[in-house]
C-alpha cells in the first residue's frame, strides 16, 4: 500500500549530529592512538632498561615482564578487534537495517515490514514498531473504506435532496392547491366537518413542503455551500433582520447589538444562523414584547457571540436535547415550526469550526444563545 510520504524528520542538534558510527570510529581510533603509543613507550622503556647492563637476574626479570606485556598488549588488541566486529555486526549494522526499514515505511510504503534479528532490543524495538505500523495500516484502511461508504451515501443523499426538491415537493403542491380549488367550486355543497377536513389537508401539505425545505437545508451544510470568506457580521445580522421585518414588526420586537467583528465564514449559512436565533427569539416569547440583543467579545483567536431574549427560556435540563433534529420542547399547535432550527443553527457554527450551546438555567428568564467564529485573518 502506497499513500503520501511522512513529513521529514526534525534535524538533531547539538552533539545528536554526530551518527552512532561516528562516535564508535571516534572512540576506537582513540583507543588505538593510545594502545600504539602505549606498545611504543613501553619498547623504548625497555630498550633503555637493556642499555643500562642490569644484572644478570634483573634482566631475566625484564624478559619475563616484556613478555608478559607483549601478551596483555595482544590480548587488548584482540579484544579491541573483537569488540569493534561485535559493535559493527550486532549493533551498527543492526541499527542501519532499522533505520532504512523506517526509512521505507516513512517514504510511503507502509506494507513494508520491519524486523532485525540482533541485538534483542533492537528486535524487540523493531518488532514494537513493526506492530504498530500494522495497525495504523489496518485502521487507516478502515477509515479508507468507511470514507468510500460515507461517500457514496453521500451521493445517495444528494439524489434524495434532488428528488425531494423537485419530485416530492410537486405532487404535494398539487395536493394543496387542488384541495384548495375543491373547496372553492363546491363550497357551499360542504358541510363544516368537510371544510375541517380540507384545512387539515391543505395544511399538512404545507407543513410537508415546509419539512422538506428545512431538511434539505440541513443536509446541505458542509456539502452544497460557497466559498468561506471575510465577511462583516453587522451584514449578516442586518441582512437576517430584512428577511424576518415582517415578524418584527407585528411582534413589536426590539432587537439591539453590540459592535460586531468582523469573522470569516460562508455568507449565506451565517445570514441564516442569525436569522434562525432572532425567530426563535421572537417565537418563544412572553407576554412583554420580545427585546432581542445581539453581543460579542473576543476570545483568544475566535469570537463569541451571543443572543439573549426575554422569552419564556429554556430549562437547563433541556440544553442539550433542544439542539437535536426533530426535537420540540412545545405542541406544534402552540409554536409552529419542524423542530430543525437549532440543529440546524448547531451544524453551521460546527462546520465554521466553533460551537453552539445555551448559556446556563434562565428558566422564566429569558434565553441566551452563545457561539464561536473564526476571527477575520486569524486575528487574536
């Protein structure tokens, strides 16, 4: 298996420059330099000893304890050989089978096996590394092919998002207007009890259309979306509050705000963000006319918005239940809506790379929304 190469390793400093087998060369060649400076002072000691005529006993003594140098001095240089060949074949050579075995596996080859026989801690070491390549192998092909399977069901959703756009949603306009003609041209032959039975046609037909509409918006953050891009939240909010000053107005809302920053993100999905929080604001409210506040302040390298209304609230218990699809915390007859909003609201801010969560208990208080986006240029 073959994919894209690891990044390069970071540069040792320091002494760490120095390869193994530098210092092994550095160390030996020392030790030589001495063995032979050694092997010569001893010879010139020994000759000048010879020059002084000793005794007869003296010098017997000299020949024995040259001799005896002569066989410590060959049995050091054999031991420095020996040394030097177990060093060579049981730990250098070892250690560069290693590293362009990693090397390999570093390069792409990731199928590429790693083993050293000797010494037994370079093969424990290389079998380790060699267990957990496999298993980064084996999840990594996993991935690859949940990958491929969320790909195609992504493609699947888009044929559903295609039929439900356009199949689906005519049959249910028929429904509704044909209904709605049919009550027109034989209205006075219906009853009261008929005339229920319409409205309640024509209006799950709409409701219907109204779902669609709202799932298909679901399902197209992250993937049917434009470019992301700096953009002035003050135009996202005065945006959203164009398209919601029909509400605003019959609700007599007041909605206020902060100096608002500039982020980056995808201009539509943002527009609808704000949007969706001033309608729910405006949508749960209570007996006072809703008052609606827009803030934001910065932390670190995101900045936090807020929205708080003096509706009716929401219990803390519900904090997180609020935020999944299809979740309602009121009768439809009550507050009408599909039960989207939020998570909808939730799956924007998470695609910009922020989060979304209700600020605390304010039961009977009012509720406060907060959320994080990405500062303009990465200011912070």
């Amino acid at each position: 298996m073959k994919i894209h190469p690891l990044p390069p390793p970071k540069e040792p400093t320091g002494l760490g420059k120095l390869p193994a087998a530098r210092w092994f060369l550095v160390t030996g060649t020392a030790a030589g330099v001495t063995f032979v400076a050694g092997v010569v002072i001893i010879m010139a000691m020994t000759a000048r000893t010879a020059e002084l005529n000793p005794r007869p006993e003296v010098g017997a003594q000299l020949d024995r304890l040259t001799v005896a140098l002569i066989v410590v001095f060959v049995l050091l240089l054999a031991c420095g050989v020996g040394l030097a060949l177990i060093v060579r074949h049981a730990v250098l050579k070892p250690i560069a089978q290693l590293t362009e075995q990693v090397r390999t596996v570093a390069g792409g080859d990731f199928d590429h096996a790693l083993h050293v026989d000797r010494p037994a801690e370079l093969a424990e070491l290389s079998s380790h590394i060699d267990s957990m390549r496999a298993r980064i192998v084996s999840a990594w092909r996993t991935a690859s092919d949940q990958t491929e399977e969320l790909r195609r069901s992504n493609g699947e959703l888009e044929q559903f998002a295609y039929v439900a756009s356009h199949d689906l949603q005519e049959p249910l306009r028929k429904v509704a207007s044909f209904t709605q003609m049919l009550e027109q041209r034989y209205g006075e032959q219906l009853d009261e009890r008929a005339r229920q039975y319409i409205h309640y046609a024509v209006d799950g037909a709409k409701r219907m259309q109204l779902l669609i509409n709202d799932l298909l918006d679901f399902s197209r953050v992250g993937r049917v979306t434009g470019e992301k891009a700096e953009i002035e939240s003050v135009e996202l909010l005065d945006r959203a509050m164009e398209n919601l000053a029909a509400t605003i107005e019959d609700t007599a809302a007041t909605v206020t705000r902060d100096e608002l920053p500039r982020v980056t993100g995808n201009e539509l999905q943002l527009t609808q963000l704000f949007q969706n929080l001033i309608e729910n604001a405006v949508k749960f409210r209570s007996e006072e006319p809703p008052r609606v506040h827009i803030g934001a302040r910065q932390v670190g390298e995101m900045w936090e918005f807020s929205c708080a209304d003096n509706g009716i609230g929401v219990e803390s218990k519900y904090a997180d239940r609020i935020f999944l699809i299809f979740q309602r915390l009121h009768p439809r007859d009550v507050y009408p809506g599909t039960g989207i909003g939020l998570a909808l609201c939730r799956k924007i801010v998470e695609y910009h790379g922020g989060q979304l969560w209700l600020d605390g208990d304010t039961d009977g208080h009012g509720a406060t929304f907060r959320w994080t986006l990405p500062a303009a240029g990465g200011e912070g």
